[in-house]
C-alpha cells in the first residue's frame, strides 16, 4: 500500500490524508475545549493598542505598498536600479535585444 | 577582383542591416524607428536574394525553360513571403503610431512610456 | 486514398483555426449568436484534434507529417524538401498547453468581452494566434517557423490593442510588434545564413550536416537570443509587463502561452539542429545564466509593483527562469555521464515545469482580470475585502496563487520538487537561489491575496462575475488539480514522452 502510494518522489494523496488526520486531530482537541465559552462581541475587530477601531473601514485594512514596506525598504539600494533600468523607453528595449545578441555570440564563439 | 564583385551585395547588406539598427537605437522618433525596421527588412532580403545568385544561370521558372542551370528558387519565395509579411507587419505598426499619436499627442519615444517599471 | 484524419491531424491543428478565424466575420453577419458558436466550434474542433493527435502519439508513436508527400507517413528524399510537421512527444505536451489555456481563454472571452464592438474581429485574432502559436510548435521547417513566428506577432498584437483605453494598450502592443518584428528579422537573417550554408531548410536534415562552424555559432546565438526574447527572458523581458498589463484581461493568459510556445521551439531547435555540433555543457551554462538572470530580477521587479496584472507579469518572467535553468541542466548534461543520474529528471521538471505553469498562469491571469472586471481597477493600494462578494474567484486565486508559489500538494510544487533535486546534484547553490526565488514567489502571492481578497468590504465589487467567466476558470483549476493529485501518472505519461522525443537517451 504504501509503496503504491509512495513509488516515485512525493505522492499529494497521501500528503491529503497526513493533512486530513491533522486536522481531525486538531479538531478532536477542539472539541475538548469548554462548551460554555461565548464569544465577545468584539471578535473580528482589529486590535490597536486598546484604541476603538476606526469607523471608515478603509482605515482598517493595510494594503498595497505597505506590505513588505520594510523588505523593499531594506532592499532600496538594490531595487532601485532595477526599477530606474526598466525606462519603458521602445529604444532600450531593442538596445537589449542587440546587447544580449552581442555578448550571447561572443559566449558562444569563445565556449562552444 | 572577381570575389570582392560578389562580395559586394553581402557588404550591403551588412551596410543595410547597421544603418536600420542604428536607426532604431538612436532616433526618438517612432515613425523613424519604423523606417529603421524597414531598412533592415530591405537589408535581410537582400541577404536572401544574393544568397540565391548564381552567375550564368536563369531564373528558375520551368515552363519552357533553356537547357542551362538556374539560380536557387527557395530563397526567392522565402523573399516574396518576407515581403509580404513585412508590408503586413509595418502598415500595423504605423497604424499603431497613429493611433498612438492621437491619445499621446507625441511620436517620440522618450514620451510614450507610460508603461513602465 | 482515403484521408486519414489521425495522421493528418497536425494539419487540421492548425487548418480547422485558420478556416474559422474566417468564418467568424461571415457569421457575424449572419446573427451574433451564429458567430459565438461557430467561434466555440472552432475552438473546441482544434481542441479535438490535439487531443487525436496526442492520444495516438501517446498510445503508438509519434511521426511526421509532410505536407503534399505522395504516400502518407512515408518519409523520403524529397520529404526534406517539403514542410514537415512533426508530431511527437513533445509536440503533443506544447499543444495540450496551448489547447487547455486556449479553452480558458476563449470561454472566459465570451461574458468578458461583452459590449465590445467588432469582436468577430476578435475572434479572428484568437484563432490566428492560436494557428500561429501550434504551428511554431509543430512544424521542422525553419522557414515555416518564421512564418508562423510572425503570424503569433501580427494576431497577438491586434488582440493586445484590441481594447484601447487612453492609448495604454497601444503602446504596449507597438512595443510588442516593433520588437518581435526586429527579432522576426533576425531570425530570417539566421535562417538565411544556415539555408546559405546547407542548402536546406528542415530542422533534421540540417541536424544531420551541422558542423558548428563560425556560421552556425551565430545563426545558434540568433535563434537563442529571438526565441529567448519572445519567451521574456531577462533582460529582453521588458516588453512581457507591459504588454500582459494593458491586454484586455480575457486574453492575456493567450498572449503569455505564445511566449511559452517560442521556449517549446527554442528548446526544439536546440536539442534537434545544434545538439550534436556544440558543446552542450557550455550552452547548458548560458541557458542557466539567462534562467537565473529572469528567475531574480522577474521576481525582485514584482516586489516593487503594485498593480496585480503587473505583479503577475513579472512573477511569469521569474517562472520561465526555471524552466531555462532545468532545461539548461539538462542540456548541459548531455555530454558527460551526468545525463542518467539527474540530467533526465532536470528535463522532465522543466517540461512539467512548463505545462503546470501554462495553466496556472492561465489561471492566475483570468482571475486578476476577473478583480478588474468586478471592480474597475487593478491597482492594490485601492483594492480590499473582494472575498466578500467574490467567493469563487478568491478560491480560483488563491489554487493558482499556491501553485505558482509552489507550495504541496499542488502541481506547482511537484515540478519544481523535480527542479530542486536535479539542480542541487548540479549545484546546490542553483537550488538555493530556486528556493529563495520561490519563497519571494510565495509572499508576493501572499501579498496580492491579502491585499485583493483579504479584510472589510470596502465595497468596490459590483459581485461575482459571471458564470461563463468561472466556468473558464473552474476549467483552468479542474486540471491544475488534476496535475497536482496525479503528478507521477502526469510525468510518466504526458512529460516522460516529450524528453524521449527529443532523442535523449541515458
């Protein structure tokens, strides 16, 4: 059976059932738990330092540059060039092409 | 003497082919850039034509052709269909310019760059 | 003689196309209702066809078709002469691609091009590009190649403009036309040098009699360089974020498999013509460098953007890195005795690699431009909460999202799984950058989830979209299922011919 399951390099289906056995394990832990806790009313809100949540639920999500905000900002030294070498420019476009083409034909002259 | 004559239509080419890419690296104007690919178009199918040539020998039709040799016919119909296919590609692209030029108001392309990073 | 539809059937993978590209507008005059069947049909005929096609080579095996031979499936002398198409392994995996993100697209195209004007036009288009892409594919006849090389350009770039918003579309479409034009004429240049040099234009006769000369190294170093740029690797990449941006959203998984069929060619054209006459360690190398040259900065240029179409477009450059980089393992490999150990496994993770990551790109595309469809806009720093309405679209998101990410069980991770151990016993130091590339993968995804799918209704979508646009996507996510529950009966079966068919053996 399990060499079935396990013949070549990983098999999903029993990657599935280690992940459904977790999971019903889980919820048999669950299901330990006391059945006489309620639920507050504030479930789902988000926590800022004890302050009431904003009212304007914009406010509430963090989104587009700010996520990983401080992994690009740590990587500006290196992200920015990269940035500023993508001009949009049709002209540096073909300029790569024959570069590439240049150093692809000197590779393959000098090795191959 | 003989060899540089036949030589000549390759050092054209080169000639053809340099001059259309110098073209499209330098000019800013997209109508010229567009000239440049042309430019380079004539250039390639001028390597293909001259590829065919053969001295002394005649076109390649069948139909009641002379006893004597003929030049290479696949480069030529590979030419007529790059001919074809270039007019194809150049009218979109002029007709993409013109169009560009009325959304942008520009030509250069230093300042249709607005997709970019 | 009777004509026997089995064999002649990479012929009608691209004739059945190209006869209804030019039915369409005819039955648009018809009834609109007409032109969408008639355009469905079409579709699905050729998918048929592909379907034919691969179940024989799958079954028996492959074999070439020559255009005008006097005797079916006999190869002679002249058959050289003629254009040859062939169909083998691995033309069936590059035609399953293309067939399967060609459904998605064309089912998705009905309910999201909707109110468009001229869209027989479209149609059109769709099925010129989709003869364009398979004929690349199949055909050994280099001249023909560039044909339909241009054909792919002329089709994809119409589809690109075809909804022009403040001039955006058309001005990544006329970088995409002026760049694939320029390296369409270096490609016929080349194609010239090697027909100069062997009088002939089929990819195994010239096999037969390259000799790696001066003008086979450039016509080599052209041909790399073109079909490279027209499969957006770094650094002729830039023109693949624009133009995957600003195509209209139904189509812009269609425009990425046309750059994934120009790498099906290129890898073609390497293994059959130039194997025997070049040093395969050393060419090996180059397909490595340029596989880790897009794998970095596809995914380093993705951490800066913040429209999800453009988020997506750079993370399929960084996947095409891997597919060079194991391709290129494998090549290398092929010389000394390192090809039995892990160069055929390094081969079949990049061909798995590739058809996985048609479909989930496909995927990943369709519902990004479901969010613009629903909301209006792609910009991440305005979009929130769409789980709330979008439920399907989240999910559908959320498969494709994981599998480009690579993480278990879904099919994305299988082939980069064989990825990782081939390149490790080539050099651990290429596995370690894959695995990194790979988790940047997994948080940018992770950003786009949250940042789209994630937090309060914001209340920007006017609700799901519509059930022919899911059907598409349900479709696209049904195989890439598929691919991840049965990956070892997906490899043996579908991706073990294709490496056979390029003539490696141990």
């Amino acid at each position: 059976m399990i060499d079935i399951i396990l013949k070549d390099m990983w098999s999903p289906i029993a990657f599935i059932l280690v992940l459904v056995l977790t999971a019903l394990v889980a919820y048999m832990f669950y299901s330990l738990g006391n059945p006489a806790y309620k639920r507050t009313k504030h479930k789902g809100e988000p926590f800022i330092s004890g302050n009431a949540p904003p009212k304007d639920v914009r406010l509430i999500h963090v989104g587009g540059d700010n996520v990983f905000w401080g992994f690009t900002h740590a990587l500006r030294k290196y992200l920015d060039p990269l940035v500023k070498g993508h001009t949009g420019i049709l002209n540096d476009y073909v300029y790569w092409m024959v570069i590439t083409m240049a150093l692809v034909l000197i590779y393959v002259y000098i090795l191959i | 003497m003989n060899s540089l004559f036949y030589a000549l239509p390759f050092v054209m080419v080169a000639v053809l082919i340099i001059m259309g890419l110098y073209t499209v690296l330098f000019k800013r104007n997209l109508i010229k850039m567009i000239m440049g690919v042309a430019i380079i178009q004539n250039g390639v199918n001028l390597f293909l034509v001259s590829l065919a040539y053969r001295e002394g020998y005649v076109a390649p039709i069948w139909t009641s052709a002379p006893d004597v040799d003929m030049v290479l016919p696949t480069p030529h119909a590979l030419t007529l269909t790059s001919i074809v296919i270039g007019v194809a590609t150049t009218a979109l692209m002029l007709s993409f310019v013109i169009m560009l030029k009325k959304h942008y108001g520009t030509t250069d392309s230093h300042e249709t760059r607005r997709c970019k990073e | 003689m009777s004509l026997d539809l089995v064999n002649a059937s990479p012929a009608f993978i691209l004739g059945i196309p190209l006869l209804f590209a030019f039915l369409t507008p005819l039955a648009d005059r018809i009834s609109k209702e007409l032109r969408d069947a008639v355009f469905m049909i079409g579709l699905l005929l050729t998918v048929l066809f592909v379907a034919v096609m691969s179940y024989e080579v799958f079954t028996a095996e492959g074999w070439a078709y020559v255009f005008g031979a006097e005797e079916t499936g006999e190869i002679t002398r002249f058959s050289f002469f003629r254009i040859m198409f062939v169909a083998d392994g691995f033309a069936a995996l590059a035609t399953i691609t293309v067939a399967i993100t060609a459904l998605g697209a064309g089912i998705y195209s009905f309910a999201f091009m909707e109110g468009q004007t001229g869209m027989e036009k479209f149609y059109t288009l769709f099925l010129l590009t989709l003869a364009g892409v398979n004929g690349m594919i199949l055909t050994a006849d280099l001249f023909n190649l560039f044909v339909w090389f241009e054909v792919t350009s002329i089709a994809s770039c119409g589809l690109v403009a075809f909804i022009n918003y403040k001039g955006k579309s058309v001005e990544a479409a006329l970088k995409y036309m002026f760049i694939s034009v320029i390296g369409g004429l270096f490609l016929l240049l080349s194609i010239g040098l090697l027909y100069g040099e062997y009088g002939i234009l089929n990819y195994f006769a010239i096999a037969e009699s390259v000799n790696g000369g001066v003008v086979d190294r450039v016509a080599l170093s052209i041909i790399l360089v073109v079909l490279g740029m027209k499969a957006s690797s770094v650094p002729m990449h830039m023109w693949a974020p624009d133009v995957y941006t600003e195509s209209p959203g139904a189509v812009t998984p269609f425009i990425a498999i046309t750059s994934l069929g120009s790498l099906f060619v290129l890898f073609r054209i390497l293994f059959v013509v130039f194997r025997y006459s070049v040093s395969t360690a050393a060419l090996g190398g180059l397909l490595i460098i340029l596989g880790l040259l897009s794998m970095f900065v596809g995914v380093s240029m993705a951490l800066k953007q913040s429209d999800v179409k453009r988020l997506i477009a750079y993370l399929s450059v960084s996947q095409i890195g891997y597919m060079l980089l194991a391709v290129g393992v494998g090549f290398s490999t092929l010389e000394n005795g390192d090809y039995a150990t892990f160069g055929a496994l390094a081969l079949e993770g990049g061909f798995f690699h590739m058809i996985n990551d048609g479909v989930y790109k496909a995927l990943l595309f369709l519902s990004a431009a479901a969010i613009v469809y629903s909301t209006g806009t792609r910009n991440l720093n305005k979009l929130g909460g769409l789980a709330h309405r979008m439920p399907y679209t989240t999910m559908f998101f959320l498969i494709g999202g994981l599998s480009i990410a690579g993480i278990p069980p879904l099919s994305g991770f299988s082939s980069k799984l064989l990825i990782y151990k081939s390149i490790y016993l080539y050099h651990p130091i290429l596995a370690i950058i894959a695995l990194v590339v790979s988790i940047i993968t997994f948080a940018l995804i992770g950003k786009v989830f949250y940042n789209a799918f994630l937090g309060p209704d914001l209340g920007l979508s006017k609700g799901e979209v519509p059930t022919t646009m899911l059907l598409a996507m349900g479709i696209l996510t049904a195989v890439v299922v598929v691919f991840s529950l049965f990956p070892n009966y997906v490899v043996a079966e579908i991706v073990v011919p294709a490496v056979e068919a390029l003539g490696v053996t141990a």
